[in-house]
C-alpha cells in the first residue's frame, strides 16, 4: 500500500507536526488537518488510475488515505453508496425532476456514513498500536466505532445521551462496546471522554479531535466527483452536527482541484440544522467564525444534536468559501417531508436526511436555489434505525373478508 501523505497542519495557524506520531489536537487546542504530498500524485498517477482497483468501498481511494499498513486497514465490507433520483417527491419539493439527488450513506456498514470516518480512525488506532479508544455520541458513530474497533481488537468506550434512540444504543453495545448512558447532551458526552483520558488511558476519538475521521469522512467527496464523471452539482445539502462531513468533502474538493481533476465550478456547501438546535445557522447569519452554545438544545434528528461544534470555524469557512448557506428547518417539516419521500419514492430516510430535503424545499422557497440547479441531498443513515409509525390496520382471519376494501 502505497499513502502520499506529507504531515499534519494545525487547520488553524497552519503549524506542522508529524505523521508519524499520535496526535489528538494541535498545542492550540484546534483541529488538525492530514496535507499529502500532491505534486508527487500529480506526477505519478492521473484520475484513471488512482484508484485501487481491488480495495472495497471507499478503500479504493488509498493514495489520497492516511493508512499505510496493509494489516491495519480495518473493513467490514464498505461499499460505494448509490445515488438516488428523486421523482415524484423532487417536484411535491418544488424541484425539477432528475435535478433532486440523494446520496443514500445508510448503505454502509453499520446502516451510517459515520462508518467512513470510524473506518478511517480505527485504523490508524491499530496502525499506531492504540488499545482502548473512548467516543461521545448520538448514536451512529458510537455503533461504528463498536464494530471497527471489534474487528481490530481494540477495546472501544461509549458514551450516550440518555435520550439516544434506543435502537443506537442496543447496537453499540451487542457489537463489543462498553456502553454508559448519561444523564446530558452530547457535549456532556464529550467532557468525560476529555477528563477520562489520562485517568482511564483511552484514546479521544471524538469528531475532530484526532486528525482522521475526517479523512474517512472526505472519500464522500471522492465518491461523489468519480460517480459523476468529475463534475460536481451544483449544491450540496449536508445535515450539520459536528460538520466532518462538509469539512471533509470541502478538503476532498479542494484537493482533486489541486490536482486539476475536476470539471467546472465548485457546489455551494449548505449547511441544514433544525430550529432546536442551530448554532451553525445563527453563526452563519451573524457573520460569526465562530458558533456560540446553544442551550437547550432539542430535536428529532438526534445526529445533528450538537450545541457546540469545534471544527465551528471550519464549517463555516467551507460554507463561505463555496457561495453556501446554513438553514434551518423544524421537526414537524423534518418528519413531514420525510414520510413524503418514503411514500412517493419508497425511500425511507432518516431523520437527518430527511432534514436536507425539508432545507432544499426552503431553499427553493426563499430562491436561493432555483429548480434547474442540480443538488445532492446526504441520507447519512438507514431509516430503519429511527422510529415509525405505527401499523393500526388488522384483518382477523377468521371472520369473512370484504375484500373491495382493497379495491
């Protein structure tokens, strides 16, 4: 295996440290980012043959991924997630046909696209020797990070909301981890993994702070550029939480453009949060760089439940820099656009995929989209693993059908 990586920058001031040795955050306490050596990947390989053709998944994009050790790329049979066309669902949405797209990540391994950025962690976990990583969640990530680290033998510490969706909660801990709901938001979460760290020696694996989740993270936008041919849409909807994601995609975008691989302009990143919780959003139309905690936070969509984000500067600069936005929208909207896409299209999203969908509407409410731009919406989980409505009709078998109740 072969990784062009050069160092890691402090995404901040900019300041250089190894690859080669274990970091959480730089000295400042900020982000830090993985640089690769891009002229030698100009030089040696083209966008037709970058690829490893054998690798699974996202895997396949190695030259431009942290791992270097074949033994320590840690799979549970990663796939390329499809991208779906909405139909009639684009136009109740006030789109266009074939112009509404959506990235279904809910086909990965542990039903998220928090198994791209666990994958990633995990693996340099095992390539760095690591034996006990610790996570806050809200749910998806601490389920990808029990089933990584399973496989890599790396013992894995969780800790839940104690209002997670409970199916999140069974599934981190029947896949290996240990599991502690706590009575607090994810932030609360996030101070135990930070005070725990030298008394119970695990390794922070929280978003962003340690340098490769969002190197995980980023293939979403290698993925993206290689399915459509190396020209971009025009916008992204992406569900905002911690904002790996978009912060990757951004870093994946401006890396093939660096390398002079892609085609056209760049999508305007738009960031989507709910009205229950949305510190991006007020930061956004503040013209902030950074977000301020948002007390009391609530909503539906569990995933994007984070009062504070520390990459907050971050997403907000890629959003800036693209010509993006950050909106708002609500539960109500949220599980109602939700059931709409699940009953005209038959895809059931999640919560916080749903919550793109019901921001594109606003979008095209407010213009600031108009119907013949071409957006992807992010899905970043199965639907399955969220509640649903009940079923209420029954047949009893034993009594006479009338069956032009069907008709």
């Amino acid at each position: 295996m072969k990784s062009y990586i050069s160092h890691l920058e402090c995404s901040k001031t900019g300041s250089i440290y190894s690859a080669d040795e274990i970091h959480n955050l730089s000295k400042d306490g900020i982000p830090l980012l993985v640089r690769y050596d891009l002229d030698r990947v100009k030089a040696e390989l083209n966008k037709d043959s970058w690829y490893t053709e054998s690798a699974q998944g996202f895997w396949r994009y190695q030259a431009l991924l942290p791992v270097s050790n074949q033994e320590s790329q840690i799979s549970l049979g990663e796939v390329l997630t499809p991208l779906i066309p909405l139909r009639k669902s684009a136009l109740m949405l006030g789109g266009k046909l074939k112009n509404v797209i959506v990235k279904d990540e809910g086909r990965l391994p542990t039903g998220s696209f928090k198994a791209r950025g666990l994958a990633m962690a995990v693996s340099m976990a095992h390539q760095f020797g690591i034996n006990h990583l610790a996570i806050p969640t809200n749910g998806n990530a601490g389920a990808a990070l029990a089933a990584y680290a399973k496989q890599a033998n790396i013992k894995a510490t969780v800790f839940c909301p104690e209002d997670t969706p409970i199916v999140n909660v069974q599934e981190i801990q029947l896949q290996g981890a240990d599991t502690y709901l706590v009575n607090g938001l994810i932030n609360d979460c996030g101070k135990i993994v930070h005070e725990g760290k030298e008394k119970a020696g695990w390794f922070d694996v929280s978003t962003l702070k340690e340098p490769y989740r969002i190197e995980g993270k980023k293939t979403m936008g290698f993925e993206l550029a290689e399915q459509m041919n190396w020209v971009l849409p025009d916008a992204i909807f992406y569900p905002t939480g911690g904002g790996t994601g978009l912060i990757g995609m951004w870093k994946a975008f401006a890396e093939l453009k660096e390398l002079g691989w892609l085609k056209g302009k760049l999508p305007k990143m738009i960031a989507v949060q709910s009205t229950g919780c949305a510190p991006i959003v007020e930061a956004f139309n503040k013209g902030l760089d950074h977000a301020p905690l948002w007390k009391n936070a609530h909503t539906i969509a569990a995933g994007i439940r984070v009062p504070a984000a520390i990459g907050d500067f971050l997403i907000l600069k890629a959003i800036k820099e693209s010509g993006g936005c950050a909106l708002a929208v609500d539960d109500e909207h949220i599980m109602k656009v939700r059931d709409l896409i699940s009953q005209e299209d038959g895809l059931l999203l999640c919560p916080e995929g749903a919550a793109t969908a019901a921001g594109y509407q606003v979008a095209i409410e407010q213009k600031i989209i108009n119907v013949n731009e071409k957006v992807m919406l992010f899905n970043c989980a199965s639907g399955l693993k969220y509640p649903m409505p009940e079923v209420n009709q029954a047949i009893d078998k034993n009594s006479s059908i009338k069956y032009e109740q069907f008709i």
